[in-house]
C-alpha cells in the first residue's frame, strides 16, 4: 500500500529487550507492544499494513511473525470500521490497538472514536468500559501537503470521554503506550512523524510517571515554556540560545492535552512568572488557548504578562519545503517571542 519511512539501519529487528542506553521512538513503541502482547493474549493490533509490511514507521515490526494473523490483523483501508471493530472488542474484553496511518485519516474514524468509544461509559451508567488505544502518527513532516499534515489536537482535546497523549521521548513512548494499553478507557496516542527515527535515552528499569503528569525537561527560573510532542524538542533548543543570552528558561513537556497537568504548569509560573506555550497546531482554539484561558483564571496574581503563544499558521500546511517550514514554529521564532515579552 504506502513505501515504509526512514532508512533501513536496523531493518527487520525488534527494539532490543535488554536495558539500552538510546532507543529510537519506534522502537520504544514496538517494545511496549511486545511486551503487552505477550503478557495479555487480549492485547491485539489491528490496522493498514501492520502485519506482514511491518508498519509505516516500523513500529509493529516483527509482532505479525512473532504472534500470527489473528493478533497482528491487516486492515483494508477502510478507517471507520476498523476502528469501529476495535470498539466492539474493546466492550467484550479485548484490548485492541489500533494503528490509524496517519491522523489526517482519523477524521474517517471520528463516528467510531466519538460517538462510539468516547461515550459508552457515561451512556452505560458506568457498566461498559471501553479499552481500546488509538495511534495516530501526525504532525508536519517532510512535503506531505495539506491533506497529510493535519494536526487534529484542537479536535480530539474537545471530547469528553477521550484521554489524549503526546510523548516526545523515547522513554515516554514506551511508558505512555504500555499506560494506555492497561487503561480502562479510550485514549488517543498521539505520534509525531518526525520523532519515529529520534533517538533519545532509555532506561528499561525507569519508573513510569503517571500517564498524564508534566514534566520539566529544563529548570530555569525567567520563563516557562509549555510544549508537547516534537514542539519540546524545537523549545529546548530555543532555551539553549536564550541561556547564552541571560535568559533562563524552564521547558515543561506536557506530555498530556487530555487531562492537562495544569498543577505543574502552575508551579513552574509561580517561578518564572511568565510563560510561552509552543504549539505546532494552528493558534485559533488549540492547546494553547486552553492553557492561556487556565493560567488566566488559577494563575492570574503570579502571571507579570499575558501568557504568550507561538504555533502553526493558520493555513492548510503548503506543499512547498520552504513555506512548510515557515507555517510552523522554529527554534528562533521562539527565542524571539520569549525576547519580545521578557523586556515587557
């Protein structure tokens, strides 16, 4: 169906079982599926070209020949109901995974995830659960256009009934997945396409941190920078050009836009007293309005400016490798939002 991402270091292996220093995230991924399945024989993942080819991004890699067809099930493209099959098996004690190509496909399967998954629970009066983990590869990656490089959180934040998460390192890939697996609700697992191939430490005997906890990725003490997914990477590097400019910045992954930890987003503020919120979705209604709209109301006596947001334009993302590139958030449009609202 579709040519497999990245090159082929590494092709046709698992992530590795033992303790590693560095995991790529699709290997973090295909490692918490491995273990799952083979702890649970509920655990199945069900999706296009996840069995035989392996995964678009690799990261159901070698489960089709460890597990056979009947749990690395090979889906047509036909979203809505697989998706919908997920539900039903999620309702009678299965626990699927299932792995939409790429989130801009996701809008075919709203019907299933929405009215279908999201709520049941509160329909049933609480007596039907619905496990089901959706992964959803997504983000703006390398001249894609506009119909494959969507971002979908503004939608998936708005429904209640849905957990949504956004790991941006290896380790919370693997963590954040394995919590999603075991957890008695629908929740979104949202991948970026660019991190697939990022490597980052990994710890096999590391704590996990409660699936929707913040994290800092840098103290600092003069600016709070909130970011998620691959927009953290893009905040720690501009933290590291205002350091060389006496600006200290402290850098919290969100890691969760369902449930937000605004309790960590609190302390980091009553610290820094101002925050910036790096988004790659488009600025109208996202992630960032909610944050700003929050730290308004629980924040407001700590805050010395309105929180500041920088994130995608608001256009369908272009074709063309420099406009791209310029409809999203760099490093420096970072550094000079945080350089324009230090000095206010």
């Amino acid at each position: 169906m579709s040519e497999r991402k990245g090159d082929d270091t590494n092709a046709g292996l698992l992530a590795p079982a033992e303790p590693a220093a560095e995991l790529m995230a699709w290997q973090a991924l295909n490692l918490a599926l491995d273990r799952a399945m083979a702890a649970d024989d509920a655990v199945f993942v069900m999706g296009e070209d996840v069995g035989l080819f392996g995964g678009n991004y690799r990261v159901t890699q070698g489960l089709y020949a460890k597990y056979g067809e009947w749990r690395v099930r090979d889906a047509p493209i036909s979203e809505n109901s697989f998706t919908g099959l997920g539900v039903g098996a999620a309702l009678v004690g299965g626990r699927p995974v299932i792995e939409i190509m790429t989130v801009n496909f996701a809008l075919l399967a709203l019907d299933a995830i929405i009215n279908m998954a999201a709520k049941l629970r509160y329909m049933s009066g609480g007596q039907l659960a619905v496990p089901l983990v959706v992964r959803m590869p997504g983000g703006v990656a390398h001249q894609l256009a506009a119909q494959h490089s969507q971002r979908l959180e503004h939608t998936l934040m708005n429904v209640p009934g849905l957990r949504l998460v956004a790991p941006a390192t290896a380790q919370d890939h693997y963590h954040q997945l394995t919590q999603a697996i075991a957890a008695a609700d629908p929740v979104v697992v949202l991948e970026h396409e660019l991190l697939y191939f990022h490597s980052g430490p990994f710890s096999d005997g590391a704590e996990a941190p409660p699936m929707h906890a913040a994290a800092v990725r840098r103290e600092g003490t003069d600016f709070t920078l909130i970011a998620y997914s691959r927009m953290v990477v893009v905040a720690l590097e501009a933290a590291e050009t205002l350091a060389g400019e006496g600006i200290d910045c402290e850098v919290i992954d969100l890691r969760s836009l369902r449930p937000i930890d605004l309790v960590a987003l609190e302390d980091s503020v009553a610290k820094t007293h101002r925050a910036l919120v790096v988004e790659e979705d488009c600025r109208f209604a996202g992630a960032g309005a909610e944050i700003a709209a929050a730290l308004n109301e629980v924040a407001f006596f700590e805050l010395e400016a309105p929180v500041a947001r920088v994130a995608g334009a608001d256009v369908p993302t272009p074709y063309n490798g420099a406009l791209e590139a310029a409809s999203i958030p760099r490093a420096a449009d970072v550094a000079e939002a945080v350089r324009e609202w230090a000095v206010s």
